[in-house]
DNA sequence: GGAAGAGGACTTTTT
DNA sequence: GTCCTCTTCC
C-alpha cells in the first residue's frame, strides 16, 4: 500500500502517515493539504480502519462528495462518505431528538423559512417587518446562535449591544421553531453542542463513537464547530486539521481564526507539518496572489514556492460596462474552447451572486456552455419549494411554516381571513391546523369558495396519509393531480412556464430516485417515513451538483463557492471598488482583510491564466448606469505587473457580417423566428434586438449565426 | 373576501 | 429580476 504515498513530498507523506494523537497541516494555497486529508482517509483505511469510525468533516457538499471520490479513486472499491459539520450534526440529532424535546424527523427550516417564520412573529407582535426586515432580525439572530448565545442564556440579557427587536423575537422564536418541531441551520450546530455539553452520558458516547477526525478548511470553523470538535476527540485526541489561515473567508458566519491559531495550545502535542510547495499555479499567478496577501497585516506568514514555470502573464480585461465585460469575456472563453480547451476548466468567479445575471446572458447570446455552481436556484425555487412544503406538511404538521405556504396552492379561495379562522379554530380544538383539516372538521363561519378548499385540502392530506407517505414520488403526484397543479401553474402559456413544468419534473424524477434508493437509505434514517428522510436529505442540499456534474460547461460560481477547487482558466469579473472589495466590508480593517483573503483565494485557484476583469459603469437595480471605479486589487494587478499595456485586443481579422435593419425576419437556430426591432452598434459589436415568439433578446450579429428569411 | 395586476424596495458571501 | 404590499375588480 504504499503506493498511496508515491505521489506525495516528505511533509506529506509525513502528515498522512501519522497515526495517533493531534495534528495541524497549516500550509498556503494549492500546496497540497487536501491531498493530505484524502489519502491520509486511504491509509487509514488501508491499514483497517472501520470507514464507520471516521469522521470526515468539510465545509460544503460540493467538497465533501469531490473528496469522497479522491478518497475511493486511491483505494478503488471502498465507499465513505463525508460530511459538512451540519450534516453530521443533524444525522447526530436525529438519534438524540426525543431527548431534546423534537421528534427525530424534525424540519429543518432554510433562510427564507426562518425569515417567514420571523416575519409572522413580528407582525403577532406590533413590529413592523418593513421597519425592521426579517432577513436583517434573522441574521443577527443567526450570529447570536454561532457564538453559542441562546435566548435563555444570561449574556442574552446583559448584553447592551443587542438589537431591541432582536431581544424581544429571538425567545419567541426559539419556542415557535420547538413548537413546529423544525430547527434552523444554526440549531443544527448548537443543539448539538448542547447536547453534548449537558449530557455526560451522550458525551462519553460520541466521544467514543470516532475514532479518527480529520477536518479541511479549519480556518473557517467558528467557535461552536470547534467546541463540537473539541468534545467528540476528547478522549483520543487523533484529530486532524489542515487549514490556511490566509484562506479564512467565513468571518460573516462566526469563522474565528483564532481557532487554527490556538489549535497546538488546545491540543498540547500537536504534530505541526507545513507544506511549502505550490503544485498548482504557474509562478506569475503565485506571485502574484503573494504579493496580495503580503499587505495584509493580521497575518501567519508561510513559505510558499512554486513548483511550476513562470507561465503566461496574467490578462486584464477592461469594459465599457457589464454587458461588455460578459461579452468580452465570453469572447475570450469562445477562443479557448475554439482551441481545443476543456469547458470544465474554464471558471468565472464573481463577488456577488447577482452579477451572474449580466455573463450568463452575454454566455447565452455567445452560444457558451455554462453552468451556475451552487445555485440556490432548484430548491428555492417557487414550485419546487410549494411542492416541499406540501412534503413537510404530510410528514411533520406541526410545521406551520410549511403549511402557510402550501395551503393555498394552487389558490383555492383561502385568504386571510380565512386562514385566521382556521388558526383560531384548531387552536380551540387544540389541533395543529393541518390535523384539524385532515380530519375534515368546519370551520365555522367560513362558506363558499374558502369552504369547499379547505375540505379539499383536507382530503388531500387525509389520502397521502392513508399511503403512509410510502414513496416520495406517488406523494407529489398524488398532489399534483388532486389539485391540477401543473395546469394552474402554467396557465399563461409563457416562457417561464415551460422552466416551470421542467422543475417539477425534476423533483419528480429526482424523488423516484430516492424512492429507488430506499431501501439502502432506510437504516439512515431510523423511524422516518420515506417522505421525511428525502426531506431530511434534502433540506441540507443547497445546490443541484449532482443533477448536471458532468455537464461539459464553462463554470460560474461566486469566490465564496470557489474555494479548495481549482481550474486552468480563472477569470474574475466585476473588479470594482465598492464591488469587490465590497463596500459593506470596507469599513474596518478586519473587514477589508477578509476581503483580501477572498481574493487570494480567487487567484490561486487557477492553473495557467488569469484574467482580472472590470467594467467602467454598472447598471443599478433601478436601471440606470453607474460609475464604478476599478478596484484596488485590479490596480494592483497592474502595478505588480509592470501596467503591461493591454493584453486584450481586439482581433480585427473575421469576414464580412451580415448587415440587418429594423423590420427584417431573421432565423436563429434555438429561438426560431423572429424581427428585429433595434440595431445597436457598427460592425463586430452590432447587437440587434429581436422579438421572438417567446420574447425579446437581444444577441451579437458575430456569434448569433442569423440567417435572414427573404420575402417575409 | 379573494385574486390578479401594478408599483415599490431591495440584492455580500453560505449551511 | 424578485419579493412584498397596495389597489382594483370579481
Ligand atoms: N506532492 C504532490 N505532487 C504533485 N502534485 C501535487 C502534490 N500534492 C498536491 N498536488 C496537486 O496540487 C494541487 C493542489 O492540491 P490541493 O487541492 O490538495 O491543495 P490545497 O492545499 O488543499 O489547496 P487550497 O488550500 O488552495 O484549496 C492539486 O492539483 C493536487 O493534485
């Protein structure tokens, strides 16, 4: 087995060999410590650990299913899986509900549920959600919850600094959520941390229950994460962390960088192994990313060398403004595919998420592949989220948000008072509203339209538990025919009917293959029905990956989504002050610090080239255009790398156009035909606007390949 | 009393 | 674009 060191340098192949008690890998970008944790898991393995009694922990799914396969492709035949803190925490707190006063299939509630839920709580009462905005109340609630302050704790009270809102929603809050069995992520956390701390028997066990941790992205555990840790190795202490310090971008969640730093305090004889080489970039783009983070001055220095050449010079890209930024950039995409470059080496990192709007219209208009990485989209999506609702009602009535939501979808005459009615009845009935209609009790008062949809809904409810909620699908579809959903939904025959029907398909198809996989899963998930395990699944999925992974696409995420992933191609877009950095942070040096961070970590993920790009003037959610200056990690760009002139040219070489005018029929191989309406621009950067049977796009006469029909 | 359509406010980063 | 509230009709 030691081919699983072959290709490994002596600090690795030290860190992974290592058997028992602490160890910190502390190490720059792209020397190699992902390496370490994956094959050190191999090894392990190798020399018959029980893949049960490890616990591998990342930060995100995407990273936690790439791992697993770098683990399975060292060691071909063996399967583990690995966890993000709060999946493993939940699976944790489904075997230790009861005790915590939930049952073990418990909702967990998203951002947008938690603010729902908040939003309600403060209209109950007097607050005001417009004066002071759930999502604002929820997030400092959130913080509140990462540094382990819960409403019936002291601290809550003493503190001076906590918002009055805040101080008198949060205790509410925590009892709505018990009281609807459901939890929101950061519960997940501290429940669990709780638990353990309170319970010494639940203690004792888990810290029992592993027997090798092993943790990537240390830098980004916040306090509670690392308290959970702390508890789970305190009886063997064979705890493994790797981490980079300059990498830390998680501050807004509670990461604290003191946790890597103290680690050897904490953990007396901890192995220290630094890894030095950088096996991923060329050494301009290293250089570069070094001479960034080298201004920062909250900072553990580290030796980082390059392993590779020098390499190409790094490219700017200047734009008029965002419309040409995504077109320049998609041009300069469409020449590296053109020779020969694989699309899934090709990425586009922005500091925000709302500026992929702007490249994913010039990519579509480009005819370039791409994909959007952890979207939210699929899963927050308008009829996938009324569908789960419907779900979550089944499984758990006591979950009110889920209920609201779903009660009057598709809209049967329920409004609100109605709905106010209801509530008031079942609470006199003592029933959760969702039993109350199941069991197709009146209520009084309520006639007509409001009437005969609650009957409905009930009887709905009434026949999906009569299945015993056995399948996934045969649920939803129960749903979807009882209430003609799919014909109420698309009913304006539109463009976006069509994404509709597809996503509700999707969940079709992706709930079959739960309903297939059940009968491996069930042992996960003791006491659920099939319906609140794929929920239980779900809820923690904030991206589709797995639906499209092998998709041959160019690739979009934000920096955040970036990170312990790595491309040939790097192309940063929206460099500008205010932007990235972002303006939010930009008040403290912590908070520009970080924003450093993140761009470090934008630049060394790319192999062979990177190109910084920015673009003059942006357009305002209100429409109109506004300057933006560039941003100081472009300018720095430019001064490190001599202000190298422009690499970006234009390349005036391509035949003749077609020429077009207002009025003329046009074909266009996806959208059919249609007529333009404006000619923008003069010759290569002509843009016609076109009415097509679905609506108005606006395309580049170069790529859109439009052939003129005659005669029209 | 409800539904559908118009108009306003708001967009950092994630599990 | 999206989400939410307010208005206008049924
Ligand atoms: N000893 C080695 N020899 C050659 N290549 C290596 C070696 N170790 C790692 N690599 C390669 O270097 C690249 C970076 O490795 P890895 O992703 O493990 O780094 P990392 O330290 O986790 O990076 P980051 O912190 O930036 O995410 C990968 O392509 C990996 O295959």
């Amino acid at each position: 087995m030691d081919y699983l060191l072959e290709d490994l340098n002596d600090p690795q192949k030290e860190a992974v060999t290592h058997r028992d008690g602490p160890l910190l890998v502390i190490a720059g970008a792209g020397s190699g410590k992902t390496r370490v944790i994956t094959r050190r898991i191999a090894w392990l393995l190798a020399h018959g650990v029980d893949p049960r009694r490890i616990l591998g922990v990342t930060f995100t799914n995407k990273a936690a299913r790439e791992m697993a396969g770098r683990v399975e492709e060292a060691l071909p035949g063996v399967r583990i899986r690995l966890s993000t803190f709060h999946s493993a925490c939940a699976a944790f707190l489904r075997r230790s509900a009861p005790a915590l006063g939930f049952s073990s299939d418990f909702t967990i509630y998203d951002t947008s549920d938690r603010d729902q839920l908040l939003k309600s709580l403060m209209k109950e009462r007097g607050v005001d959600p417009k004066e002071h905005r759930p999502s604002q109340i929820g997030a400092q609630i959130s913080s509140l919850k990462n540094s382990g302050v819960l409403p019936t704790d002291p601290e809550f009270h003493q503190s001076e600094s906590i918002h009055y809102v805040v101080r008198r929603i949060y205790e509410p809050y925590q009892e709505a959520l018990r009281a609807n069995n459901a939890m929101d992520f950061d519960d997940l956390l501290l429940k669990f941390l709780r638990l353990l701390q309170n319970n010494p028997e639940e203690k004792a066990a888990y810290a029992r229950r592993f027997d090798y941790l092993l943790i990537d992205e240390f830098q980004d555990t916040n306090k509670i994460q690392y308290d959970i840790v702390k508890l789970l190795a305190s009886e063997h202490k064979n705890l493994c962390v790797v981490g980079d310090p300059d990498q830390s971008i998680y501050s807004f969640r509670g990461a604290v960088l003191g946790n890597i730093l103290s680690f050897p305090r904490d953990f007396p004889g901890t192995k220290v192994i630094r890894l030095e080489n950088n096996y991923r970039s060329t050494a301009n783009i290293l250089a570069f990313a070094q001479g960034v983070i080298a201004r920062n001055r909250l900072r553990y220095e580290k030796v980082l060398r390059p392993v590779h050449g020098e390499g190409e010079p790094i490219g700017f890209i200047e734009a008029a403004d965002g419309s040409e930024e995504g077109t320049l950039v998609g041009h300069k995409i469409r020449r590296l595919l053109d020779q020969g470059v694989d699309p899934r080496e090709i990425a586009v990192f922005y500091r925000a998420r709302f500026l992929s709007r702007e490249i994913e219209t010039c990519f579509k208009n480009l005819g370039i592949p791409y994909r959007l990485v952890g979207d939210l989209g699929f899963f927050q999506r308008r009829e996938v989220k009324d569908l789960l609702a419907f779900l979550q009602v089944c499984a758990n009535p006591l979950d009110r948000v889920s209920f609201e939501r779903c009660l009057n979808v598709p809209p049967r005459g329920i409004g609100q008072v109605s709905r106010r009615l209801l509530m008031e009845e079942a609470a006199r009935e003592g029933l959760p509203p969702a039993e109350f209609l199941r069991r197709g009790m009146i209520v009084p008062g309520v006639r007509g339209k409001a009437k005969r949809g609650f009957l409905e809904f009930g009887k709905i409810l009434e026949e999906a538990a009569g299945r015993s909620l056995e399948t996934v699908q045969g649920t939803l579809r129960l749903f979807l025919e009882r209430t003609n959903y799919l014909n109420e939904i698309c009913r304006t025959g539109s463009w976006e009917d069509v994404d509709r029907e597809e996503n509700v398909g999707e969940l079709l198809r992706d709930a079959a293959e739960f309903d297939k996989r059940w009968e491996e899963l069930s042992e996960q998930y003791p006491d659920h029905s099939p319906v609140s395990a794929y929920l239980a699944q779900v809820s923690l999925m904030t991206d589709q990956e797995e639906r499209q992974a092998d998709s041959a696409s160019v690739q979009l995420m934000t920096v955040h989504a970036s990170k312990g992933l790595e491309f040939d191609h790097v192309f940063i877009v929206g460099l500008e002050e205010g932007l990235f950095p972002h303006s939010r942070s930009m008040d403290d040096l912590e908070g520009l610090e970080e924003e450093r961070r993140l761009f470090y970590v934008a630049v060394t993920r790319a192999k062979k080239r990177l190109f910084l790009c920015r673009a003059e003037r942006r357009r305002g959610f209100d429409g109109g255009f506004h300057p933006q200056q560039p941003s100081s990690f472009f300018q720095e760009g430019r001064q490190q790398l001599g202000g190298g002139g422009d690499p970006w040219v234009y390349e005036e070489d391509s035949g003749e156009l077609p020429e077009f005018a207002v009025g003329d029929w046009v074909r266009h191989a996806r959208f059919g035909e249609g007529s333009i309406q404006t000619v923008i621009g003069r010759g290569r950067n002509t843009k016609v606007e076109i009415l097509f049977q679905g609506g108005i796009r606006t395309l580049l006469v170069e790529y859109a390949k439009l052939e003129k029909v005659e005669g029209a």
